[in-house]
C-alpha cells in the first residue's frame, strides 16, 4: 500500500471525484462503458490487494491513479452490485 500511496502523490486523478461516486452521478443516463471497464478493474486490484496476491507493475500504477477509489472500496463503501458486472 506503501508504493501505490507515494505513487498517488504525482499521479493521482480521482482528487475530486471517486469511480464510484461517478458511476452513481450516471446512473439516471446511463453508464459510460469505459467508466464501467475502470471500475471492473479497480475491482480485480481490490480483491487481489484484500488476498495478499501481489500486484503487477500496471496495476499498482492503476491503483495509484485511482488511489481514492481504491480506499472506497477497502473500506466497504462501493457500488458493485449497481452495475452489473
């Protein structure tokens, strides 16, 4: 967690407005496929980050681009079962 953090410093880009928090914005219109893919793959970092699976190179950068949404769902606050996935 220590490397996505400092990483997070220099690349982060959800400061204002988390996945999640996106995701239910659209709802009413409808969601963005691209936003549903992201999301699906913060998801499969989350798990793996909760069962001490190491993380590649390219996640551990997605999970730092990311690093608001990432603490979102380590702390139970997610939308997994509004989409479907």
């Amino acid at each position: 967690m220590l490397k996505i953090k400092i990483h997070s410093w220099f690349i982060q880009a959800d400061t204002n407005a988390s996945l999640q928090f996106r995701i239910r914005l659209q709802m009413e219109e409808g969601i963005n496929p691209e936003l549903v893919k992201k999301y699906t793959k913060l998801l499969s970092c989350a798990d793996k980050f909760l069962l001490n699976t190491n993380l590649s190179y390219n996640e551990t950068l997605f999970c730092a681009r990311y690093f608001q949404s990432l603490k979102n769902e380590l702390a139970g606050r997610t939308v997994r079962h509004l989409i479907n996935l």
